[in-house]
C-alpha cells in the first residue's frame, strides 16, 4: 500500500481533504493549527472495473487497491510560531510521496494570515521550507562523511554527491529536480529526503472553479517536472463523502465536480509515484494491486503471493475493459484474447493476470 504524507500551511483544508479522501471525519476547525497529532486513514482507489468485473464474475469478495494517507499539522510559515516541528519531519520522510495542499480562496470565517490565499506563493515559500529541512539533515552528513573519505576512498563518490545535493539544497533546489546516478541515490537513501520523493499539488477551491485551468498552468511551470497538480474542493468533497454513493454522484455532477476529489488525487499521486494498477479475477476474490510501471510479469506475481514470483512459469494476460466486454475471464479464453506472456513481460495498466507457477 502506497504511503503519502499530506502538508500545508494552516488553515489550506489539510484535514478537510484527508477527511474527503478517507470518509474519517477527523476535526477541523477554523483557527490555525487545529490539528496537533497526525490523523491516519486508508482511501479505497476508486475503480468501477474491479466492481463491474467482480459482478460478472460473481465474487464473493472484492479487494480495491489503496492508499495510506498521513495528515499531518501545518507546517508554519518563516517567523511563525507553533505548527509543524522537527518531531514531524521523520514521520514524514517514512511516506513515499507527498500530497501539499495549497489554498486559493478567501473565507471570512477561516482566517487566511498564516497560509494567504495565493497558491503559488504558498507553493513557492513550501518549496524552499522542504528543501530547507533536507538541507539540515545532508550538510549533518555532508561534514562526517567528507572526513570518512579522506581515510576510505570508497566512500569519496558518495561524499561527493551528498556535497552537491547540500549546495543545491541550500539554494532551495528540489533533489528530484536534478538527475541523479545510481551510486548518489544509493547515498542518499538513509536520510530520506523530502525533496526527492514525488508530490502531488491539490489546489483547494471554493465552488467557483473558474480561474482553476490558470491556476494549474502557472504550478506546473513552478514545481519540479514529474509532480502533478489537480484541482479540488475539499468542503464539498468532505460532504459529499457523508452522503450515500448514488446522492454523492448527483451532487457531484450537479456542482460539476466530476468524478471527485478521491478519484483525481489517486490518479495524480499513481502517475506521480509511477504505479499502476493489474488485477486478479475469480469466484472468490476480485483483486486490484498496485506494482510500478515497467514491472515484469514476476514482479508483479511476487505482489500476489511470494511463492508465484519464486516459481513463475508463465502468465495469461488479458486487459480488463476485454474482460468485462466478453462477460468474464473464461469468455475471453474461448474467444482467443488471452495470451501468454513470459519472464519478460511488462505488465501494463488494467491487465488482468492469471499466473502459472510450480514451487
């Protein structure tokens, strides 16, 4: 299950969002630094595919893919006080990736004076803040190991990359914006750096979506390449999450919000983290599971059960929407769209895959 940590300034709809992805109905209130201990909820991936395949199929259980979600207090602004401390950042450096909540609203009853109201600024100074806190953390290990590699030349490359990402970091450059060889990601791997791992920057609006498309267009030129930005309003989404699925659709479209809140944060955070979702069919279970793109065929088996990534032979693979098309996985053997793919298969988003193994 993929871990994400979510952050902001005070007051951006950090906890309102959580609570929107997850269905928890975690406090919120409007004064700053309304939440002083992280809230931890799962969010089920939203996937009609699974749930249509799963019916035609008639299991009796179905599995959705999730995601881990980490809701941590706001992180104060330069100058400020109380909020986001160093006991945080750990936790934080445990997700693998992040969720950065900005906000772009005026609310007379949500005061706005630690966060503002102008999401790139608020992407810009949380930029600098994250790179800032890795900068500590690497100029500590900078100034040991450069002393260890002046006695062990084995140690001198990655004392030398640690150097570079210090300098870097100091002037407020995210790690992830720069290409890096494997030996310096190597080094880097133990302090966990914030500023390496993907985000996904949610927008929180009012009902008003209409400066949103600008919006969007003025982050992803600011933020490093590879992030995501989506736009959502985390208010109506939190209620919405209240309501019974059929009424959360019709509010929804009625208020042209789509598909929702839920369903564009996963997508945003799976292409931001380089995931996709592959699928296991049958009478018992329907079962999604979440594998990095460019996986081969026994990695992903090896996310089923270890024994099938141990003793793979070969997979049938067949995508889902041909599936549900032919009315079942057996209806699509019968028809000849099932193929056969070996060790060297690269599974790909929606494939459904059974896996024949001997241990």
């Amino acid at each position: 299950m993929a871990r994400i940590g979510i952050v902001g300034f005070p007051n951006v709809g950090k906890t309102t969002l959580f609570n929107a992805l997850t269905g928890r109905e975690a406090p919120t209130a409007a004064h700053p630094f309304s939440t002083i201990e992280p809230n931890v909820g799962v969010a089920k991936v939203p996937d009609p595919d699974l749930d249509e395949a799963a019916r035609i199929e008639g299991s009796a259980k179905i599995v959705h893919a999730a995601l881990e979600l980490l809701d941590l207090p706001a992180m104060a602004k330069p100058g400020h006080s109380g909020g986001f401390g160093a006991q945080f950042f750990g936790s934080l450096r445990d997700m693998e990736a992040l969720a950065v909540v900005l906000r772009s609203f005026p609310d007379d009853s949500v005061p706005s004076d630690e966060s503002g109201t102008d999401p790139v600024a608020q992407a810009q100074e949380l930029l600098l803040e994250l790179a800032l806190a890795d900068f500590d953390v690497f100029e500590r290990r900078r100034e040991k190991i450069v002393k260890e590699a002046t006695a062990d030349a084995g140690k001198k490359s990655a004392a030398d990359a640690i150097t570079r990402a210090s300098a870097l970091l100091e002037q407020g450059v995210q790690l992830r914006s720069e290409r890096w060889e494997r030996d310096a990601l190597s080094a880097f791997r133990d302090l966990a750096p914030l500023t390496l791992k993907p985000a996904v920057w949610v927008v929180n609006v009012d009902e008003d979506t209409g400066g949103a498309p600008s919006l969007v267009r003025d982050l992803e030129a600011l933020v490093p390449e590879g992030d995501t930005v989506v736009v959502v309003s985390a208010k109506l989404e939190e209620e919405g999450m209240l309501l019974a699925p059929e009424d959360r659709r019709d509010l929804f479209e009625g208020l042209g919000l789509g598909e929702g809140a839920l369903a564009k944060v996963v997508r945003a955070a799976y292409a931001a983290m380089d995931l996709i979702s592959f699928y296991t069919l049958g009478p018992k279970e329907a079962h999604a599971w979440t594998v990095r793109k460019g996986a081969r065929a026994p990695e992903a088996a090896g996310k089923v059960h270890s024994d099938l990534e141990r003793g793979f032979i070969r997979a049938e693979v067949a995508p889902m929407p041909v599936v549900i098309a032919d009315g079942g996985w057996d209806e699509s053997k019968k028809a000849g769209h099932v193929r056969v793919e070996g060790k060297d298969y690269a599974v790909v988003e929606a494939d459904v895959i059974v896996v024949r193994f001997s241990v």
